[in-house]
C-alpha cells in the first residue's frame, strides 16, 4: 500500500521505493520515520493527517515520526492550522545524517579506545606489578604511541610532565583536539621549552624545577597515569598503570611547589 501510494507521486516502481526506504532505515531512520520523510520529499508543506493518508502510518505513530525526523534535523515545522511539515532537501538532509553519524562514530572509536587501555594489561599477565595493575612498554616510538592513545580516551582533564620541544610537537595535535573537545589541559614544561609553547591555549602551564625537568609522564582522568623514564636513551621504557596510589602520588607531584613552580 505505501510503496504504491508513494511511487503514484514520482512513477518509482514499488521495488525503488522498496529500496530507498530500505536506504533510509540503514542511516538509523525507523520504518514511520522513513516513510514519512519520503513522502514529505515529494509533498512539501502538507499535514500529518495527510501524511497518513499518503503513508498508511497509523495516527498514532506519526507525530512521534515526524518529532524524531525534527529532532534529526530532517524536516522543518511550519506553525498554523494546521501544522505543516517540509523536508529539507537531500543534500542538506543527508549532509545533518552524516554529520550525526560521523559523531556518534568517533563516540564509539572513542570507548573502544578506553576499553582497550583498560583490557590490555589484564591480558599481560606476564608484565604485572605486584603493587597493581601495570603494563610495561619499551622504546621511546612505543612510548609516544600510547601515550597518544591514551590521550584520545580523555573526557575530562589530562596532566602532562613534557621535557622536551620533540615530545611536544608530537603531542600538539592531540592535544588541541582534547583542547576543543572541552578537555582540561595542565601541563608542566621544562623552563627550556617556554618559548616553544603557546601557554594560552591551555587550562594551566607549570615550570619543572631543574630536579625534575626530564620527567616524563601523562595522567588522564585520573585514572590512567603513563610515566616514563630514561627517555633519551636506547632504554627507554614506561609504565602503564591505573593503580590509585600511583595515580594519587602522580598528581601529588604535579602540585608540589618543589617539583613545578606555577607560572
């Protein structure tokens, strides 16, 4: 009935209709929300009560279509007696759809990230410490890579120890992606790198005290914490850990006065 009633606007066959809405329910339309959103396509400017004349979706189901295809962004609302409705066009329409879709992608990306620093050291069994939950990386390549990756997972704040110009340019655009996501970056530099770093686009920026100005170590959300040393040598490891004592005395450090000096 609704693939005949449709296709008698624009002379589709009933397998193209068929297909299109079969399209439209793969993008995450449900069957009324698709059937309504062709129709208004192809009859702009037309009410709910003859949107169930031209679908067949029941009187009770189209007003919750058409608040979905509006909340979507999908179809404008035009007020009076009655309320009409209009599609917008396909390519503003599918444009709003990808862009949704594209977010709630990098959402999922995302958590997957966060499950897998989270999973992986249960998998290491072999390299866990006996204080807590630790998984030990070697080389500095290595290091960085998860360092990012682990950047990535951050919903809230991240402390960063950096002590030299190189790890921060390889960091920068993690970093500003974190910075326009709302994420709190605090960092503390080494006073050689002062002149590198743009301190006004992030939340806070210390200067390491010379006794500390070659630590290297990431806190993310405050429970994660990847510190690393030996960085500029071939022995280059760190320590992947979500242990809360370690985490606790990371970020002890990060205030003391005697380690950074706020700037």
């Amino acid at each position: 009935m609704v693939a005949y009633a449709l296709a008698a606007h624009v002379k589709l066959t009933a397998d193209a209709v068929r297909s299109i809405l079969s399209r439209l329910r793969e993008l995450g339309l449900t069957t009324y929300e698709a059937q309504a959103f062709l129709a208004l396509v192809q009859n702009p400017d037309i009410s709910a009560t003859q949107l169930c004349n031209e679908t067949g979706i029941p009187d009770s189901k189209i007003y919750f279509a058409l608040e979905e295809l509006h909340r979507k962004g999908l179809i404008v609302i035009r007020e009076g007696t009655p309320r009409s409705y209009r599609a917008l066009s396909p390519r503003e329409a599918l444009a709003k759809l990808k862009a949704q879709m594209s977010e709630e992608y990098q959402a999922r990306l995302a958590k997957l990230d966060e499950l897998r620093v989270t999973l992986e050291p249960l998998y290491k069994k072999s390299e866990r410490s006996e204080i807590g939950l630790a998984y030990v990386m070697k080389g500095f390549d290595n290091v960085l890579s998860r360092m990012i990756e682990v950047l990535k997972t951050a919903r809230r704040e991240v402390i960063l120890f950096i002590p030299d110009v190189t790890i921060y340019e390889r960091l920068a655009p993690q970093l500003e992606g974190l910075r326009r996501n709302g994420v709190r970056i605090r960092m503390a530099i080494a006073p050689r790198m002062r002149k590198h770093v743009e301190t006004s686009r992030y939340t806070e920026v210390r200067e390491m005290s010379p006794r500390c100005d070659e630590c290297w170590l990431t806190i993310v959300d405050g429970k994660t914490v990847i510190s690393s040393s030996e960085w500029k040598t071939e022995r280059c490891h760190a320590i992947l850990t979500q242990d809360p004592v370690i985490i606790a005395m990371s970020e002890e450090y990060y205030e003391s006065p005697r380690c950074c000096i706020s700037a």
